[in-house]
C-alpha cells in the first residue's frame, strides 16, 4: 500500500479493512474463488502447491511487501493455490470484485498491482531453480532471509515441521541443515524459534539462489525500503 500513489491510495483506502491474520488461516483455497486480496502489515503467507500424492510445497511467500490474490490483478478470481497464514499479524483486505473495479478504472493503481506480480514470478521461478539444484543447507539460507526480510526482525517463531514442509523436505534433513547453520554461527535456534545472527553468511551460503527477484522489487519499488534485511528503523531485536 506503501507504493501507491497519493490519488490511488485515496481510491483505496474507503475500501480496505483492517483484519488480524492468524496462523493456519486460509486466505485462499486452489480452485476456489477468491473473497478477499490481503496486504499484510506484519506476519508472513505462503504460497502452497500440492504434489500428487497431496504433500504441500511453498511455491512462494508474501509479506510486507506485497499482496495476494495476484489472480485477481490478473482478472481471474479462482486462486491456482492454496494461500496460507504462517506467522500471524495485522492486515488489510479489500473485496477482491472491488479491486478488480478499481484497477480496472486507475491505470496507475494497475501498473502497480502488475509490477508486484511480475516480481512474484520472479520468485517462483527462483524457487524452482532453488529445489532444482541447491542444497537443502543452501535453500534454507535463502528462504530464512526472505523472511527475515518481510518479518523485519531478526528473530522469528519457525518450527522444523513447518520448514520441511515449505522446502518440501523430509524433516530430519532440515534438522541437519539448521545444525550446519548454527554450526557456522550464521543463526541461533530453539524448537520453535529462530535467530539471524550473520546475515552476511546466509546470503553467501544462498549464492545467487538469493537477490534476483528482490533485486527486481527495488527497481520496481525504490521507495519501499523492505529487502535487505529487517527494518533499521525499529528498535534491535533483544
């Protein structure tokens, strides 16, 4: 919402509401229409694919810096994904037919909600060269950093269970690469929490895996000030 111009934003703003998003919530369910676009402030939302035999992937992720129902911009209000909360926060939300008419009246607000999807298809397309050929330690570095960067903090509630089903591993092969990270000092972690403690290291770890389509969101957004790291502007993580 940050990105939007002043005019734009008036035209929005008579719209939106102001919700808490809760973990395990389901924004939106693949196949089913779409009720309302989300624009978290806070908390993270993953993008799931299913396999065949039904185990869930995360294909991509929204936070602060974005939106869902990248469907709906794109004029069609059946979601191709499952959508779902993993760390809760404040939101907000507008009809999803009511963002449709909007844009569909403000080229400018158009413009914006096209530039955020073409940088969500950057990503996924960088999550697939990801799990297609970099190490699980490798891949973890790079998702922990992604959120970190739409948290904004440092510090996040992760679980393993979670971690392997978002990188679509086994769970002991995330236990071992949080060990090998820790290992290297690049973060701390508890059963239920993790740490960035060298982010440096983690982008190094990530290699090029990590950058591109935030590269691509700050020439597209050179105002927002969200990749990069959690939010200076806020006080330290204790």
């Amino acid at each position: 919402m940050k990105t939007l111009s002043a005019e734009d934003q008036a035209l929005v703003t008579q719209h939106l509401e102001r919700v808490s998003i809760k973990r395990g919530d389901i924004l939106e369910a693949a196949g089913e229409p779409i009720p309302y676009v989300y624009f978290p402030d806070e908390g993270l939302v993953s993008v799931v694919a299913r396999m065949q035999d039904g185990k869930p992937v995360e294909v991509g992720m929204v936070g602060r810096e974005g939106m869902t129902g990248a469907s709906v911009v794109l004029d069609d209000f059946l979601a191709l994904n499952e959508v779902r909360v993993q760390i809760g926060g404040a939101a907000v939300r507008i009809p999803s037919a009511v963002l449709r008419r909007l844009v569909s009246k403000s080229p400018s607000l158009h413009a914006v909600c096209l530039r955020y999807v073409q940088v969500l298809i950057s990503q996924v397309a960088q999550t697939a060269v990801a799990a297609a050929h970099l190490t699980v330690q490798a891949r973890l570095a790079r998702w922990l950093l992604m959120v970190q960067d739409r948290v904004g903090s440092d510090q996040f509630s992760l679980t393993h269970e979670l971690l392997a089903m978002m990188l679509g591993v086994r769970r002991p092969g995330v236990t071992v690469a949080m060990h090998m990270l820790e290992g290297e000092h690049l973060i701390r972690s508890t059963r239920a929490n993790v740490q960035i403690v060298d982010r440096d290291g983690l982008e190094a770890l990530a290699s090029t895996s990590y950058g591109i389509p935030e590269g691509l969101y700050r020439r597209l957004f050179p105002n927002a000030n969200v990749f990069g790291g959690p939010d200076r502007s806020k006080p330290a993580s204790s």
